[in-house]
C-alpha cells in the first residue's frame, strides 16, 4: 500500500510541475525530501491528481516531466544500480 504522506508530497510536486513550473526547482525539493521512492507512490499521486479532476490526457502528456523528476529515485532504479555496483565489485 502507497504511504498517504509520500503520495500528497509527490502529489504536489506533480502539481507544481502541472502548474508550469521549473523542473530543476521542483527536482532539488524532491531530492531534498525523498532519498528514493516506490514506483507505487508515484502511481498513487497520479491516480489522485485525475480522482481530483486532472485531465488523464494531461496527466499522460506529463509523464515524460514526471520521469525526469524521478529518475534514478524509484526503489526498483535503485535497487537495480545497487546490484550492479556489487556485480563490478566482485568480477
């Protein structure tokens, strides 16, 4: 189950992205705020922003923007690179 407190933060930072603004700016807060974050966190804002009204197209057209903001933050992301650091250590 998605954590209620990451889901409104990430909300609003898809929110604030929506609104226009900078990806940079809303990038540094996330950092700030989240050393990672569950693909199912991210999901769950989205489902949230179209339960409250946002256009699902619009949402869509934003996924490229909500990738940059999250990239290589996803648990899965950084799981994965975890498992490669270990891999080049020990070959």
């Amino acid at each position: 189950m998605a954590e209620l407190g990451n889901v409104q933060q990430l909300k609003a930072m898809l929110q604030r992205l929506g609104a226009g603004e900078d990806l940079a700016s809303v990038r540094e807060d996330f950092v700030k705020e989240f050393k990672d974050v569950p693909v199912k966190d991210i999901m769950a804002a989205e489902q949230e922003l179209i339960k409250d009204g946002a256009d699902p197209r619009k949402i869509t057209k934003l996924c490229d923007l909500h990738s940059a903001l999250f990239h290589g933050k996803t648990r899965f992301s950084t799981a994965r690179r975890k498992a490669r650091s270990s891999a080049s250590r020990s070959g």
